[in-house]
C-alpha cells in the first residue's frame, strides 16, 4: 500500500504540491516535509556475509570410502571384457542333437546291380570320348608340322609369315566403364530384407 501511494505522490509532485498533512501522513509520523519515494531506493550486495560453515567430515570415514572404491576399481581390472559372440561360427543345439540322422532308402538287389551296371558303362563312354578327342587333336598337330615343313622346303618367307599369330581369328572388342561422376541422389537397391542382427552392449 505504502509502495503505490509513493509512486502516485512522486507523479503528482510533479504537477502541483501536495499539503504538508498529507506529507506527514504519508512518512509515517515524521515530523519532516521530506519525502523520499520507494522507487529511488538502491540496495547493495551484503559484503560482511557470514560464509556458509562447512560440515565436518570423519576424516578415518573419507578413508574407509576410499578404500572400496580402490576395491573396487581392483576387482573391475581383474574382470575379463565381454566378447560379442558371432553366431555365424555357433552351430546350434538342435542342430547337434545326433539322434537327427537321415536314413538311407532301402534298395533292393536288382536296383543296385542296375545302377553299378550304369555306372560302368558311363565310365567307359567317357573314356572312349576322351581317347577320340586326344586322336583328333595328335591327327591335327601332326598334320600341322607336315604342313609346315612342306612350307619352309618352298618358302622361307611365307614359312616364317605362317608362325606369326592371325589375331583375326577370333575377333575381339571390348569397352570398359566410363568415368562419370556417380549421382548425388541414387539409392542402390538393397532388396527387401528383415534385420534380425543382435546388439550387444559392453558392461
């Protein structure tokens, strides 16, 4: 209350002057004409503050604290760190179980006799084809030599022009990947997948 009449004094002291009994009334019992308003007050920070006392610690109790810690800090160094596991080496339980074995299909006699019977003949089919082609390929070289010599007897020149490779024989072109700038917004397609991955946090 006292705040507002002192504001609404100082505005008015302003424009006209107040009677010297409402001055009176207004200080609280001063006999003084004086009046400071509220507003003009300044405060200062406290500079014989008492500081704040400080709690006293067992100084054998800081000890004892220490002492665990040191414990147990020894105790974390001697823990081995955790490994993360890759389950790609692990083969699982279910898979171990031996009792998990696939019986063979009972064969009667006719039937394995029949199915040796075929192996030995495919066998000896692909012999006869692999001695066919080693003929084939001796008939072509021997010939080839032949040739050559017959070659070299008339001309030594064209001789020497038939031991030079033809690169025309089996034509060839090919062209690389050209050098371009890779595209600042391409997504690579990933395909459609379902993350299963474990994460494992270390303690």
């Amino acid at each position: 209350m006292s705040l507002a009449l002192s504001r609404l004094l100082w505005r008015g002291s302003s424009q006209y002057v107040l009677p010297r009994s409402l001055l009176l009334d207004c200080a609280h019992g001063a006999r003084t004409s004086l009046f400071i308003p509220a507003m003009a007050l300044r405060t200062t920070t406290p500079l014989r503050a008492e500081p704040k006392k400080k709690k006293k610690v067992d100084p054998r109790r800081e000890q004892m604290v220490r002492e665990r810690l040191r414990k147990k800090l020894k105790k974390m160094e001697k823990v081995p760190p955790e490994l993360i596991p890759i389950e790609d080496f692990i083969t699982p339980t279910k898979r171990m179980d031996e009792t998990r074995t696939r019986s063979a299909p009972v064969i009667s006699f006719e039937e394995s006799e029949r199915r040796a019977l075929l192996l030995k003949e495919w066998s000896r089919y692909k012999q006869e084809q692999h001695m066919a082609e080693r003929k084939a390929v001796e008939s072509a070289l021997g010939a080839q030599r032949e040739a050559l010599e017959e070659l070299r007897l008339s001309s030594n020149e064209l001789y020497l022009a038939a031991l030079k490779p033809d690169f025309s024989l089996f034509p060839f072109s090919h062209k690389g990947p050209a050098y371009t700038p890779p595209k600042p917004k391409y997504k690579a397609p990933d395909g459609k997948y379902h993350d299963i991955t474990r994460v494992y946090n270390q303690k």
